[in-house]
C-alpha cells in the first residue's frame, strides 16, 4: 500500500462537506493523488476547482485508491458507502479504510470486522477540532487499529492534523478516547 518514490500514494476521500472539503485540499497540499465523491454535485465541483480529482460514485473513487477516508456523518452513512455504494469491494487487497467520523464503538467494530475480513486494513481515526482547524490541518486525531495499520496510513493523517495520537489496538478505541 505505501507509495513507492515513482508514485504519489492515492487517497480516495468519500464526504466534502464543511470538513470534508478542506481536509482533502490538505492532502492535496501534501502531495497526495486525491479523488473525491459527494452525493453533492456543487461539493464536488469544488475538489474540481482546487484541483482535486471526482468520481461518479464512492466505489468510483475507491478504485485504484491506497487509502479510503470517510469523513461522513454517522456509521449508516459510513456502511453505506463501504457496503451498498460498493467502496469497500472496489478498493485493492490490502488498502486501508480511515473512518474520521465520530461513531459509536460498537459500530466501529462491526465496520472494522467487515473491512478486515475482505482483506483490507482500517483505522479508527475521528478528528476533532471543527471546520476551522481543518481548513488550517490542525485537527486533533484520535487513531485505533492495528500498528501496522496506524503507521502505513500516519503520513496521511499528519496531513490533516498536527496532533495525531494513537490511541489503542482495537476500532472502536478512537471513538471512546
């Protein structure tokens, strides 16, 4: 999954509302290849405005992708993008999903089992610091998941927030600190 020297690490982001969107602007900054999806059309001509790759939908954008952010509101919208959307199945063997939404543990987990069990690794990684910090890429992160996991996907986070604190092993952890 990590970007060789001859290749920018691909990061799919689902979700470019009010943090959304300048959460990817950050990633773009840094260097990352980002394609975005919104169900918002105007949301989506704005990543196209700063430069940022769209897809037609969330397995769209998650396709070819090292990594998948979903920067949505709640773990329904989250599974839906994964499951009914088709992300999680469009995504290579061995990328990783990032949930930066705040969710309930238990949720966390489900979503977690479902992602490793197709052979992808995930991260527990909801961010705190609201719209302003992260336009500046100064939130606060709280990451859970296997350290393995946690390190593959740290230059991404870095990104996005200047406080990137690992907070336990398990999904489910981020939510809970």
């Amino acid at each position: 999954m990590a970007a060789g020297r001859d290749r920018k690490m691909k990061v799919a982001f689902v979700g470019l509302g009010s943090m959304g969107a300048p959460m990817a602007r950050n990633l773009m900054k840094a260097g990352f290849d980002v394609v975005g999806y919104d169900s918002n059309p105007q949301a989506m001509a704005k990543l196209a405005a700063d430069g940022g790759r769209t897809a037609a939908s969330a397995a769209g954008a998650a396709t070819g992708a090292d990594v998948l952010i979903l920067m949505v509101v709640n773990a329904i919208q989250a599974k839906t993008v994964l499951v009914d959307e088709g992300a999680l199945a469009a995504l290579p063997g061995d990328a990783a999903v990032i949930l930066t939404a705040t969710c309930p543990p238990g949720s966390v987990r489900e979503m977690a089992d479902r992602v490793t069990a197709a052979g992808r690794r995930f991260v527990d990684a909801p961010v705190s610091g609201g719209a302003r910090r992260a336009r500046s890429g100064t939130l606060s992160i709280m990451a859970a998941g296997e350290a393995e996991s946690v390190a593959r996907v740290r230059p991404v986070l870095a990104a996005l927030g200047d406080r990137v604190f690992t907070v336990g092993a398990e999904a489910g952890q981020g939510a809970a600190s």
